[in-house]
C-alpha cells in the first residue's frame, strides 16, 4: 500500500530549511507527524544516516523556533521497504503559538496547518492563540512585535539611577521567563501602537478646533510631551491682595498631573482607541478607553480604593516616584479645587472613564456673582452649610432640614456624591454622609 500525505502527516525526501514551518505548523495545530526519507508522492528513499538527521532537525528547533519546542518532539528511526526512514513526531505545544525566531510573532514568522498545507497564520489567529496560553491578562501576554527598543525608557529609569538591563526586565514583566517581550514591554517600548489625542477647543463645545496633536512614542514619551502641550496651554492669571500678586492657574498643576497619570495607569489597553484629553474654555477632560474593574463602583473610588487593572505597569510607575501609592490620585484632584466652587467630575460607562477639572480662573466671576447673589440656596449648598456644624449628616436629617420627599433627599445626595462633594459611608440605616 503506497503512503500518503495527510492532515497530520508530511512527507519530506531530505531535511530543508522549510522543515521548521511544518513543524510550527503541527505544533500550533493539533499535532503531526513528519517523515523524512520519503517523497511527496510516497516514493520511500530512505535516509543514509537517521542519526544525523534526527540531530539536524534538533538544532534547528532549538536555533530557530521559539518558543523552546524541544520537549514536544519526539524522533524515531524506522525501516520502511528496507530502507531507513526518520519520522518526527510533533505533539500540539502548550505555549503557542510557535514561530520562527528570525521572523517574529508576524503572519511571516507562525504557520497552522491548513488541509494538507501549511500555511501562515493570519492576526486573529496569532492573537488568539496568544489569548488562549496566556489568558486574558493584556500586561501578560507575548507581544506581537518583538523587535523593542526603550531607548526613552532607560532615559527615565537613569533620572532615578535605577538599572534596566535584561534582569530587571524579567523581574518586573517587561519580558518574561522565555526571553519573550510582554505587551508590557511594548508599553513601554518606543515602538508602542498605542497614542494619546489632544485637542483645544474655541468656547465650551467643539465646534471649532483650534489645535490638536496625536501623540506616540512609550508611554513615558508621551507623558512628558503631553504634559508639556497641557502646561503651555495652562493661562496663569494675576490677582492684587493689597500689595501682594497673586498667581494663579487654570489648572492646578497636581490635578493635571494625577489626571494624566490615571489615565495611563488604568486605561484598558486591549482596546486600540487612544486617550482623548480636551481642553474648553471652561474646563480640561481626560476620557480614557475601559471602564471601572469589575467589582469595583464609582463611590468606592471616591472614597481611595484603587483596585489596579495594569499592576504591573502601576508597579513600575511606584518604582519611578512617578505615583506614591494606589488610590490617591482622585484623592489629590478633589484636594486641589477643595476652595473652589465647581469641583472636579468623574464620569463612567462601561466603557469610559472621564475626569472633568473646572477651569479655576473662569470661576473667578462666578465667585463674585455669588456675594451678591440673594436668592434662597439650593438644596446642595444648604447640605454642605449642614456638613459645617454636623461634620456628619443622615438622610432623614437632610430630609427634615429642607423639608422635602425621602426619595428626593436620597436622589441628592447621591448626586452629590457622585459629584464628589460628599462621601458616603455605611450601610443601611447607618448610612452617612461627610464631607469630601
């Protein structure tokens, strides 16, 4: 009976330098065999010496496929019409998807199998096989591009005189066990895919630009440079107190700061979408891709708990003094306009996580309006004149203090508290508010 190709069988008359795609192929696939010493249409020609070829197709798994396969194979020499035939048997690898080192995590570099061809494997495919062996874990994940520099990087660990050689960059997931680039990495790389707009808006909508720019580069790259774009753009404005000038910003500077950094920290960077950061007459907004962490709701973010979704991104910003600990960036923001009239906002979707600053100067007006203004006083200022005397306050107080609903007492202070003027705490009916 004469031999046949199959889906799982591959017949090659000699050892060639193409070997290396059959044996990625089975190995990101559901296994193989590959006989040598056997043509394509099953003509058996055996091999002269089983030995070196079997140690001929070792080296070139461990030169030039990664990541190591070697375990995954098996070599047997068997006779075949009397004559010697090498079969290497192929089992499906558990940390695919395999590639040619020289290639990289490219279409180019990783093969499947497909019918009795192998052939190269499209993005998707790659991605999910990545998915699949390291989980959903984006920080984790094997990069795509494998050929990293972090020439802008090395720049900021020197300012702390912190080493980022190979060790270091084990230790804190830039690449991992295997010798691999991490999406970490990539982060940080100066190859980095993921960018941050910008825009400056004429009045308080969008309907006319007056500038905007697309920043790349590592994330540290872009932290720099967009933090320079904001600062130049952040008006100082003079006030006179007797003899003495007063300066003050649009924006404080500590609340532009820990805004940009929580919008690098935490984004979701398994969507594409960049960081969109507007600057309006009236105020500066950092909308950045993902959500709050399951589990995790926006009261508990006002109130400092920080669960991190890129830890150990997070973890080398601590490193950098870069951030003091976690959850104390909102914290900041909301301390920086604590003498303000208009607070910081905070928004989120499931998908989107917004921090609205108020333009601080542009109050200035309001401010004064305000010592002459004579109408009765909204629900929300009377709460927080409460808050003066009570230092803490119940709903059932606020309810019989503004003579009003149970339902309207609870939608306002919920209201408040999403605003960030006032903190909840407490459960049930000991349930409480202080203030921010």
């Amino acid at each position: 009976m004469k031999l046949q190709e199959s889906e799982r069988t591959e017949f090659k008359s000699i050892v060639v330098a193409d070997l290396k795609k059959e044996i990625i192929a089975f190995a990101n696939c559901d296994g193989g065999k590959i006989y040598i010493g056997i043509e394509d249409d099953g003509t058996v020609i055996g091999v002269e010496d089983p030995d070196g070829t079997a140690l001929q197709v070792s080296n070139m798994v461990r030169d030039a496929i990664k990541p190591d396969l070697t375990m995954f194979l098996h070599y047997e020499t068997k006779e075949i019409e009397q004559k010697q035939v090498v079969i290497i048997d192929i089992q499906r690898g558990t940390e695919r998807p395999y590639y040619i080192a020289k290639k990289g995590l490219r279409p180019e570099g990783v093969y499947v199998r497909q019918g009795y061809s192998s052939v190269p494997a499209t993005d998707t495919s790659i991605r999910k096989m990545i998915k699949e062996t390291d989980g959903d874990h984006f920080e984790d994940m094997r990069s795509l591009n494998q050929e990293l520099t972090f020439d802008e990087t090395k720049k900021e660990f020197q300012k702390r005189n912190i080493s980022l050689e190979q060790p270091q960059m084990k230790t804190l997931g830039i690449i991992n066990q295997d010798g691999i680039y991490t999406n970490l990495g990539l982060l940080l790389s100066d190859q980095c895919v993921h960018t941050i707009k910008t825009a400056v808006f004429e009045g308080k909508n969008q309907n006319v630009f007056k500038d905007r720019k697309e920043f790349t580069g590592s994330l540290f790259e872009q932290m720099e440079a967009v933090y320079d774009y904001i600062d130049f753009r952040n008006q100082t404005h003079s006030t006179f107190e007797k003899l003495y000038r007063i300066d003050n910003r649009d924006y404080p500077e500590v609340a532009v700061r820990e805004a940009l950094l929580n919008c690098l920290v935490h984004r979701d960077y398994g969507y594409s979408s960049s960081i969109l950061i507007s600057m309006y007459e009236d105020r500066l907004e950092f909308t950045s891709i993902g959500g709050l962490v399951t589990g995790v709701m926006l009261e508990d973010v006002m109130m400092g708990i920080s669960v991190c979704r890129n830890s150990k991104l997070a973890n080398i910003f601590y490193r950098l003094e870069l951030i003091e600990a976690y959850g104390t960036g909102i914290q900041k923001i909301m301390n920086a306009y604590q003498d303000q009239i208009i607070k910081p906002e905070i928004k989120v979707s499931n998908n989107v996580f917004k921090i609205i600053l108020p333009n601080t100067n542009a109050q200035c007006e309001l401010r004064e309006e305000l010592q002459y203004y004579t109408e009765p006083e909204d629900e929300e200022t009377q709460i927080l004149k409460m808050l003066i005397t009570e230092k803490r306050i119940q709903r059932k107080q606020v309810q019989e203090k503004l003579g009003i609903s149970q339902t309207t007492s609870g939608r306002i202070l919920k209201q408040m508290v999403e605003k960030g003027l006032i903190v909840q705490r407490g459960r049930g009916k000991n349930t409480y508010y202080v203030k921010f």
